[in-house]
C-alpha cells in the first residue's frame, strides 16, 4: 500500500469512529467532513467501498451510519473495541 492509501485509510477511520459514537445527520457529516480538496476525499472513499450508508430517519432527516463492512473495517484496524 502506498503512502497517501495508509494516510486516506487512517482519515477514513477516523470518520467510521466519529459516526460510530453516536448518530449523526448528514448535515452535521458534511459540515464535518466535506473538503474540497481532491486528494483527501474521505467521505467520497468511506461511501465508494460501501462502509457508510445514509439512511432515512422518522423525523426525515438523513442519518449517516457505519455499514457492516465498515465495522469490520473499523475492527481490523484496532478502532471498534475503543468504542465498546
């Protein structure tokens, strides 16, 4: 693995650990994570391999959640135990 893919791995982590904790809408991911610089787009990578989801909540806002794969992600790479 390159360089650039371990630090995009680690940003992407990051990201699956802050979902992670609690619910959060997809205003407060976007107003969090959005960038707009080409090589750090951790948001676009966590979506592209399917480990975060958005799903519709009742109060119709949007949730952002981590994906079944995205916690076995997050578990390979040391970062859900943190959680439990």
């Amino acid at each position: 693995m390159r360089a650039p893919d371990r630090a995009l791995d680690s940003l992407v982590l990051d990201l699956l650990e802050w979902l992670a904790r609690e619910p959060r809408t997809y205003t407060q991911t976007m107003d969090a994570w959005r960038t707009s610089c080409p090589r750090l787009a951790v948001w676009e990578e966590a979506l592209d391999r399917g480990l975060i989801e958005r799903k519709p909540a009742l109060d119709g806002r949007m949730r952002i959640a981590v994906t079944g794969p995205g916690r076995s992600f997050m578990t390979r790479n040391g970062r859900l135990g943190a959680l439990s």
